[in-house]
C-alpha cells in the first residue's frame, strides 16, 4: 500500500484557499494529517482492509466514490486497475492525482447515471462518504451503484459506526463538535443496500470486532 505523507496532503491542500474547514472535514484532512499516530494508524488501517476486500486486478474498472484527496488512488494505480473517480469536491485529489503522474478519469459527482455506463465496473469503493447522505438520495445512490456494477463486481463500503467509543476517540482527537455531518448510520446504510438487492460477502471491523469498532468495513454483491 501507497502510504502518502501527511506533508504532501498539507501541502496541496493549502495551495485550495477555496476549500472550508467542513470541506476539509469531509474528506477527512484533519484525521489524514494529525499528529497522533494512533489516528493515521486506523486511518491507513481502514485503507489497507478496503483495499483487501477490493482484491484489484490488472485492468479492473474502479469507480472511487467520494474519492476525497484521493489518498487510494495511488496504490490502486500501482496495482494496474482502470480508474475512475467523483467527488463534489475533487480539486485536492486532482491535484494529487497530477502530483503522482496518475491517470485518472474523473466524472461529475451529479450525473454519474450519464457519464458512466451500466455495467461498467468491477470495482465500486464508497469509504466514509455514505454517511453523509440521507434518504431518499442514499437509495437512489445504492441502486445506480447495482445499475453501473458488472455482474460479480463489488461494492466496498466503509462506515464509522458513531459507537461509545467513537465518539470518545474523536473527543480525544479533538473533533468532538464534527460529528453533525454524519446524516446516517450504519443500520440506514446496510438497509440502502438491501433494498438495492446487494448481499454482503464479507465484513471486518476496524480495529477490532464488538464495543471496539470504529469502521464498518464491507464487500457486497448484487445477488
């Protein structure tokens, strides 16, 4: 796994005066670049256990959803997959993407039933950015990711699961007043996709299973 240095993700997104603190909130910049190295520990360990669920192959089509800054798009490059990218906010993550010598093809966040084709992807990653979303959209999202998945592709959630001790690591971290944009929890999530006809195939919990969960990690499947 690509780890990119805190340095280089502080450095591009300075260079984006037009971005808000609850931008940078969003794409998680401040859990990226703290300076506890616990937090960049479950932030990479996240990664690590999306990018194993993903298993991507040479030539897979991948469609990072919510790509953020763009931190998976480098390791997923170097493992020969096909990359597509959306963010509502993707400036950082093209930029990083340029930084890298990337290729990438990036689509508009609010037509992607137009810009990408049924049945197009292996791979579709949405990792902390459902959770910003509430019904009805979240549904309509869940099917078009069913619509845009070639049969057996896979769908990779991550979700913080906003559990006891959640909440406290994020007190400890310093984030206490950032949890109002989580809009839905995981239950709403794992429902979304049911109803999408999705079937989880595989579930890890980030650090560890039960009361010391902090990310709902899954691989689903249209059944």
């Amino acid at each position: 796994m690509i780890r990119i240095a805190p340095d280089e993700i502080r450095e591009l997104v300075e260079s984006q005066s037009a971005l808000s603190e609850h931008d940078l909130d969003e794409m998680a910049v401040p859990t990226y670049t703290h300076t506890n190295p616990l937090a960049r520990w479950i932030f990479w360990k996240r990664h690590a256990t999306i990018l194993r669920l993903a298993s991507v192959g040479q030539g897979d089509r991948v469609l990072d959803f919510g790509t953020g800054t763009g931190a998976l798009l480098p390791t997923l490059s170097s493992l020969g997959a096909v990359l597509h990218a959306t963010d509502i906010r993707d400036a950082v993550a093209r930029l990083l993407v340029a930084h890298f010598g990337l290729h990438v093809t990036f689509h508009p966040a609010l037509s992607l039933d137009e810009s990408i084709e049924d049945d197009s992807m292996d791979v579709i990653i949405a990792a902390d950015v459902l959770e910003h979303i509430e019904e009805p959209e979240l549904s309509e999202y869940m099917q078009l990711f069913a619509r845009k998945l070639a049969p057996q592709g896979k769908l990779i959630l991550s979700v913080p699961t906003e559990n006891v001790l959640y909440k406290f690591g994020r007190a400890v971290a310093g984030f206490s007043e950032k949890g109002h944009y989580h809009r839905t929890g995981i239950k709403e999530l794992r429902l979304a996709a049911r109803r999408a006809d999705f079937s989880e195939t595989q579930i890890r919990q980030i650090p560890m299973p039960g009361p010391g969960c902090l990310f709902h990690v899954s691989s689903s499947q249209v059944r």
